[in-house]
C-alpha cells in the first residue's frame, strides 16, 4: 500500500474527527499512489444489461425471487417459488441471475428455471450464467454452458455470440471460445459479425494462437469484414508475445497509418520493446508518440522502469524516472527503492544517494501535511498501514527497521519515517497487528530466521502470539524441513492453550513424508486422529513417490497398510504410486497382487492405474495378460486412452505378433479413439520390421490423410525402415523432405541411408551422406559400433575412380579419418593432392 494511498485511507477517520481542514493540499496532493499501483483490470464480463429495462412490476417481481432464493436453502418444491412460476420471463430471470452474489445459487436458480414447462432460456440468460461462472473462474461449469447453449439451439444475435467469447477468454477456456464460434456459424444460431470476431481474436491472443489468430484475421478479410483497431489490437498483442518483431511493428504501422494507436496500442509495442532488449527503440517510440501528443499511463512507465533496470539500462530508466516527475505522476516507494537497488548494482553510488534523499524529502512532505492533524489513535492505526504498505511493496528491510527503532533497539533505522512514529512527546503503541504484517513479509521475501527472532521479540513485548503466527512460522520451518524447531513451535503453542489445527498438523506430516521419515509420519497420523484431523493425501502420495523412487516399494506398502490400520484410507492415485514402484523394483507380480487387493476392497482403478499394469505386461513380454487387463477397464466402464492402445500396439510389434498390432489399431477406432504420431510410427516400424514395406507406406498414407502430422521420430522410422527392406530411393526423398520440415536426423539415419546406398553400389549418393555427415557433425567416433559401415564406405570411396579425389581431399583436411591408419596399413590408400 502507498503511504499516499495509506493517508488517503485513513482520511475517512481524520474527517469524522474533524482533524483535516477541507481545503488541505493533502485531499490533492497526490494523483496517484506513491507505492507501485495495483492493477486495476477492466473486467471482461460486466453486466450487459441491467434493471433499467425492467418495468416496476418486472423488478417487483424479480426481487421477490431473490428475496426467497437467499433466504432459504435453495429447493425445487418451494411453494414460494412455484407461486411465481406464473410471472417468470426472461428479463427477470437474467435480473435475478444478475442480483444474486453466490454463483452456486445463481446456478442452481438457472437450471432450475430450464427445467420449468415451457421455458427456454434465451442468449441474455445465457450470457447472464456465463458472466457469473468467468467471474467466480469456474471453469467446468462455464465449458458445460458453452456446450448446452449449442445443444439447445439457441439463436443468438452477433454481439451477444461475442459477449460469451469473452466470457470463455477471459478465464483461459480459448478452445472452448473458438469451437463454439465455429459450432454456431456451422449450425446457423448467428452470422458473426466484426465485434465478434474482435472478441475471438482477443481471447485467441491471450493464449499466444499465433496460426489461429491470423485464420480468423484471413476469414474476416474473405467475408468483407472491415477491420479496425479492436480488430488489429490483439494481432498486435500476439506478435509481441511471440516476439515476432517484424509481424508486430507492420500492424503497428498500419495502425499507425489509420490513427487507431492511442495509449494502450503504445504500451503494448512499447512494453515488448523493452522484453526484447530493444531499449533505444522503446524510448524513441515514446518521444515520437509524444510528439503526436500521446504518452504512457503510470503503470506502463513502471513496468518499463523495472524492465530497464534488469537489463542494467539506468540511463534509460532514470530518463523515464524523470519523465514520471515532469508528467506529474507521483513516484512510488517501492519504485525509488527499485531505482536506488538498480543504481548501486552499476556503481553509481552517488546518484544513489541523490534518488535516496528525493524519496525520503517526498515522504516527509506528505507526513508533514497531515501530521498536526491526526490523533493518537488514528497515527497508530497510520503506523500500522504504513508498515503493511511498506512489505507489500517489496521494502521490508525499512519496515524491520522502523518497528525495530519504535521497540527501542535502533534508533537510527527508518529515518524520516521514525521522526514522525518515534516523536517524544507522542510514542506509536505497538500491538499484535504492527508485529503481523512485517513477520508475514519476511516469511514471504524467504527470511524465516529473521521472523522467528522478531516473532520472539514480540512476545517479550508482551504482544499476544495468535494461532496464524504459528501456524505460518511453522509452515516456513516445514517447508525448509527444520522439523525440530517445527514440533518445538507446536510445544510451545499448546503451552500458550492454543489447540494445533488440521494445517498445523499437515505442515508437520508433509515435512516427515518429504523427509521419507515412515515412522515419524505414522506416528504423527495417530495424534492426527486423537484430534479428529485427517492426514493430506497429497503428502501420502509424495512420500509414496519418494520412497518408490529410491527403491523402497516395499516400506511404502507397508506405510500404507499402517494408514488404512489407523483409519485413512489412501486414494487411487496413492495406490497407483506404490504400484508402479512394486513394478520398477522389477516385481510385476507383486505389482498385480496390490492392484487385486484394492479392487477387492472396493476401490475403483483409474485409467492411469490400469496403464501402469499393462505397460509394465507388455514391457515384460505378457501381452495377452495386458490385453486382459484392457478387457477388464472397458467392462468396469472405464474407456482406455490412446496411451493405452500404444503400450499394447508396441506390446503385439516386439512379440512379432503384428497382426495382433494391427487388430488393436481397429479396436482403438472402433471406441473412437484417435491414433497419434506415436501409434503411427509404432506400426509403421513393426511392418518394416516383419519386411511388409508396402503395409508400411499404406499406413504412412493414411497417417497423412487423418490429419496426424508426422514428427522427426516418425520420419526416422519411416526412412530406416525403407533403408532395411532396400528402398533407398524412397528413403533419400523422405529423408529430404524431413530436412525440409527442419528436423534434424540422427547419426543413425545416415548410417543406414549410407548403408542402402552401398548395397545398391550408388557411391555418388554414398559421398552426399558422408560430405553431410562431415558438414552437420554427425560423423560417429571410431570407436562406435557404427563406424566399421563408415570404414567400409570410405574403402569404396577410395577405390573408385569417380569419388577418389573428393574423399582423399576429405581425408587430407582432417575431415574424415585415414582409415589406413586405423588399419594400421599406412601406405595403403595415402592421399595425394
């Protein structure tokens, strides 16, 4: 908080005691806060439209129903309610949705009305639902509107289809945003127009859809749709966020060019300059857009300070520094403290020094203006937010300092602040809440020896610790895995009679499971249930984790055979854990025996669980077992993933049962399941492999038809299974195409390129592979397996007539090794040029 912003606050108390004279310059001193200012985002979703339009009878009538809905328990059967079924319309409805606070209410009060007889909600209620659910950032609940909003078919006109893409962008749900503006285009519910669009290219941008955002851009030129600056603003945003510097400064320009560049366009240009270490850049657009009488608002200059500032740039961060003062914004502490911090790191002591007096000299003129003003107890409350504004800017030191002098232990610390708090005549009093503030920034700037020493001095004080206090500094201590200072904090809290929390409790338990510490935790989970509090699972899931990752399968089943003893039963994903490190350990079997008692126990596998198993079946050679597994998952209802069918795919292919293979890639369409690169490439190497080539290139095609884009992984596959069954031809041109799609090959690929071209006595292409090999640094070491074939081509190479020349000029410049002196014949094959 601001020391203007926290006289400010405080002036509400100062003027019910009549302390501050109306026409003080105190009321007007200050345009904005001296702390760095919090960020005050328009919302996205506001009410779009309100009680205006209702008649009295209409808001009569929908603050009835508010009137019962948060009375009561919400229930369907109401008679209240049904009473005033009669006079439900959609105004009221979207009133009523629009007045109530809770989302879940709102929510329950909407699906209840779409389920009263002949009533359909219209795009107004819809957008209404959708605006409280992105406000609270219920994510589930907003993707389920978006899905019933096109099930229902309604119609809806093109600037309310954009008002729920916003509402869908502006909590992240930008797929969601983007297929409902296809779905309603496809179906006919609504003709976008430019605002729409304009929202979806907003939300599109945010989540960096570079590809997306300039489809949108290209269907809106094909359908005539003029563009303006709503429309050029977010493709602006996403070039810079990409850092496509060129992309960005032409839709600047052309922005330019149109006038459509106001103060956010800047900041936004500006803003990415500055990312991009483009300092001299940034600082001359903002003079030319001075020039055109336009500038930065205080947020974008302190956003550019602190950028400059990182990047050691101080004579560009002082320019804007001083361009804040003249411009008549007020300056932050936190932000003098930034500049300060920026101006010693460069060595620039005695600047330093000049911006420290400026702080301190702005600081004293705003205590003076009201200081003969305030009572006692309005400067303690004053003290109090000063020390809370000072941590939340980052300044916690200087806060240490002051409350540190008013105890008396430095008299020196916090300089122009401990004139005014440390005055003789009238001393600030200390409580609980001066104390709080401070410990809790330093907790939160990593510095938990200094709070524990402060936390110290405060109950020598005589300040009351509370439970918060404790419970923070033993989460601190928790999370540094200091477990004895953690249970000598607890002894002392209870001796104070203050009863340990479930989060006191789980603090401790999460630092023994992070510590592998079973008995410990076990022990700690006992007294957990003396008083009725329940053990995290997540630190149960960790500490299963941890110990299967060093080998100790076997101590974490028995931790959890020890927590189901004391009455917590694990969750899948803990037992999942312990499964896979039962099967890491090399114990398959014991591995399965866990997985059959816990379904015996009534627990219910997830698909993850079930992976685990059939992976490891298949790794071990057991595929039928794993195929049984699948079996099982699908009559329990479960619908394996894509990741299931690889492992079983790539299971059948390393039996050598590859019809087997291609009989689950029917089953896995057959559940509408879609088939990955991964899949794909599994295959395609199982039907080389069992020499079935032309197999192989059918499913390459088909590959390509369903949309699957091949990755490097694929190609290689695709290229080292042609070289194995002699297509070298075919090899060569999608191992070009490969190249072209800028995916490097491996070592191996050529190798094996290198290794057809030989079979087939093609030695000019055998040259190509070895001069690229040498080229991209790809040529293995003597000593790899793979260099006798390298040996063998250089051989080849020598002795034809046609490529003797190229590979003893190799061999001369180091490029490639004599291979008659590693045959240690040094006379055979010498070069000469």
């Amino acid at each position: 908080m601001a020391l203007s912003r926290i006289i400010k606050s405080n002036q509400i108390l100062f003027k019910s005691t009549k302390l501050i004279p109306p026409n003080s310059s105190l009321l007007h001193s200050c345009k904005s806060p001296l702390f760095f200012p919090s960020n005050q985002r328009r919302p996205i979703c506001a009410k779009h439209r309100n009680d205006n339009f209702l008649s009295s009878d209409q808001i009569n009538i929908s603050n009835a129903f508010i009137s019962i809905l948060i009375k009561h328990p919400f229930s369907p059967n109401n008679p209240e309610l049904n009473n005033l079924v009669p006079l439900l319309t959609h105004k009221i409805v979207e009133s009523v949705l629009n007045n109530l606070k809770n989302w879940r209410l709102a929510q329950q009060f909407f699906t209840w009305v779409s389920s009263l007889p002949g009533y359909k909600h219209n795009i107004y209620t819809y957008n209404a639902m959708a605006s409280i659910l992105s406000r609270a950032r219920q994510n589930a609940q907003l993707k389920a509107l978006a899905l019933d909003v096109v099930d229902s078919n309604c119609s809806m006109n093109p600037g309310a289809l954009g008002f729920f893409i916003r509402c869908l962008g502006s909590v992240g749900l930008v797929d969601e945003a983007n297929n409902l503006f296809d779905q309603v285009k496809r179906i006919g519910l609504c003709v976008p127009n430019s605002y729409s669009y304009n929202c979806l290219l907003e939300a599109l941008s945010k989540s960096n859809l570079i590809d997306l955002v300039e489809t949108r851009l290209k269907e809106m030129r094909n359908l005539g749709l003029e563009f303006d600056k709503y429309t050029l603003t977010p493709v602006l945003q996403v070039y810079c966020i990409a850092g496509q510097f060129d992309k960005a400064l032409s839709v600047f320009n052309e922005m330019l060019e149109r006038g459509w560049v106001d103060e956010h366009v800047l900041s936004i240009l500006v803003v990415a300059l500055s990312k991009w270490g483009e300092v001299d850049k940034a600082i001359e657009l903002i003079d030319r857009m001075e020039e055109r009488g336009m500038r930065l608002n205080e947020k974008t200059f302190y956003v550019l300070i602190h950028g400059f500032v990182r990047q050691s740039r101080m004579d560009k961060a002082l320019c804007l520094f001083d361009k804040i003062r003249k411009l008549g914004f007020c300056r932050s502490v936190s932000l003098f403290d930034v500049m300060i911090g920026g101006l010693c790191k460069n060595n620039e002591r005695e600047k330093a020094l000049s911006l420290y007096s400026e702080e301190e000299e702005e600081m004293d003129r705003l205590l003076q203006q009201c200081w003969e003003y305030v009572g006692s107890q309005p400067k303690n409350l004053l003290f109090n937010s000063v020390l809370e504004g000072l941590v939340r800017n980052g300044s916690i030191d200087t806060a240490c300092n002051l409350i540190q002098s008013v105890m008396g232990n430095n008299r020196n610390g916090g300089s122009v602040l401990v004139k005014y708090f440390l005055n003789e005549k009238e001393v600030v009093t200390l409580n609980t809440n001066s104390f709080t503030s401070v410990i809790n920034g330093l907790l939160g700037a990593g510095k938990v020896d200094m709070a524990l020493s402060l936390f110290r001095e405060m109950v020598q004080f005589g300040c009351n610790p509370t439970l918060s206090h404790y419970n923070d500094l033993i989460d601190a201590l928790c999370k540094l895995n200091r477990l004895e200072e953690s249970y000598e904090l607890l002894r002392q809290m209870k001796e104070m009679g203050l009863e340990p929390t479930h989060f006191t409790h789980n603090c401790i338990f999460g630092c023994l499971c992070r510590l592998e510490d079973v008995e410990g935790a076990v022990e700690l989970v006992r007294k957990m249930r003396f008083y009725g509090h329940e053990p995290w699972i997540k630190y149960s899931t960790l500490l299963v984790k941890n110990l299967c990752k060093h080998e100790k399968a076997v101590e974490a089943c028995k931790f959890l055979t020890d927590m189901a003893q004391e009455g917590f039963l694990p969750d899948i994903i803990t037992y999942s854990a312990a499964i896979n490190g039962l099967i890491k350990i090399k114990s398959v079997d014991k591995g399965l025996e866990l997985f059959q008692e816990i379904c015996a126990r009534g627990y219910c596998p997830d698909v993850i669980s079930y992976n685990i198993l059939i992976k490891a079946l298949c790794k071990a050679k057991r595929v039928a077992e794993a195929e049984g597994l699948l079996n099982d998952m699908m009559l329990k209802g479960l619908v394996p993933s894509e990741v299931t069918y690889n492992y079983l795919i790539d299971g059948w292919c390393k039996n050598g049962e590859i019809d087997r293979a291609m009989l689950c890639l029917s089953k896995m369409f057959g559940k509408e399941r879609e088939a990955n690169v991964i899949t794909y490439a599994t295959l395609v190497d199982g039907l080389f492999k069992f020499g079935r080539p032309d197999d192989a290139l059918k499913l390459w095609d088909e590959m390509g038809r369903k949309g699957c884009i091949p990755n490097r992984i694929a190609y290689q596959t695709l290229v080292n299974g042609l070289c194995k069954c002699g297509r070298s031809s075919a090899a060569l041109v999608h191992f070009n195409e490969m190249k072209e799609k800028e995916m490097r090959p491996d070592s191996y690929i050529y190798i094996a390129l290198i290794s057809a071209f030989l079979s087939d006595t093609n030695l000019t292409c055998v040259l190509d592979m070895l001069k690229e090999m040498v080229d991209v640094g790809n040529l293995p070491d003597p000593l790899d397996k793979n260099f006798p074939i390298i040996r063998g081509a250089i051989c080849k190479l020598l002795e034809d007539a046609r490529t003797s020349f190229s590979i003893k000029h190799f061999i001369a410049e180091g490029k490639i090794p004599d291979v008659s002196l590693l045959e240690g014949a040094e006379g055979r094959h010498k070069p000469s040029i």
